[in-house]
C-alpha cells in the first residue's frame, strides 16, 4: 500500500475532532495490499491512531514515565531500553486499530472487512 494514498484516507477522515476512526478503518477496508500504520491529526494531537494490518507493529507502555513506544521490529525498542522494568508489551491483533490518547485511553477496533490479497 502506497504511504500517499494512506496519507489522504487519514486526511478525508479527519475534522477538527481528529481522525474519525470507524471512518478510517472502513477506508482502509477496501484496500489491498500490506500496511501497518501509525497516525495522528494535527488537528488532535492528544490522540495516535496505531493500526496493524499484515505488517509487523510493535508498542510498548510505561504506565510510570506516561510513554509509548512503537516500531517494526522489537528490536528496534529493546536497543532503546524499551524492556522489562516498567515497560509492558501491547498486543495488537492483525487487522486492529488501537487508538492512544494523552490520559492514556486504550480503545481497540477490529477492521471487519479486509482484502485477503496482500495478506
């Protein structure tokens, strides 16, 4: 899935509330190919939108520093000392999208309908 593409699905969900999620996610449920995405709007930046589709997508917490960190190989967090200690793994299923917001809100969505093609 081209990154442009995924760019302008995010903007034509977003108003001044931020990313409409269930909007988003229905976007994203018509296309084909891999993805694994990490969004915000700037018009909301107290809320991230993580989404994992067919491609790897790691996040940690630490519930005391209020951090979350996320990449596409775990090891990328374990060199950042984003293990054991306070840090906790977050589990996102395929075809998820969990949204983050600054008081620390976990939401998770399931994507219904996805393309088999690509994954």
């Amino acid at each position: 899935m081209d990154s442009e593409i995924l760019l302008r699905l995010a903007e034509r969900s977003s108003s001044a509330e931020g990313i409409d999620v269930e909007t988003f996610i229905d976007y994203l449920g018509h296309c084909t190919g891999r993805l694994s995405i990490v969004a915000v709007a700037s018009a909301k930046p107290s809320q991230v939108l993580l989404i994992k589709g067919n491609q790897p997508l790691f996040v940690r917490s630490n519930t005391r520093l209020r951090i979350y960190a996320y990449a596409s190989e775990a090891q990328i967090l374990d060199a950042a000392g984003c293990i054991g200690g306070c840090w906790k793994g977050i589990d996102i299923p395929a075809w998820s999208a969990l949204s983050v917001t600054i008081d620390g809100r976990l939401e998770l969505v399931k994507i219904s309908r996805y393309s088999a093609a690509g994954g």
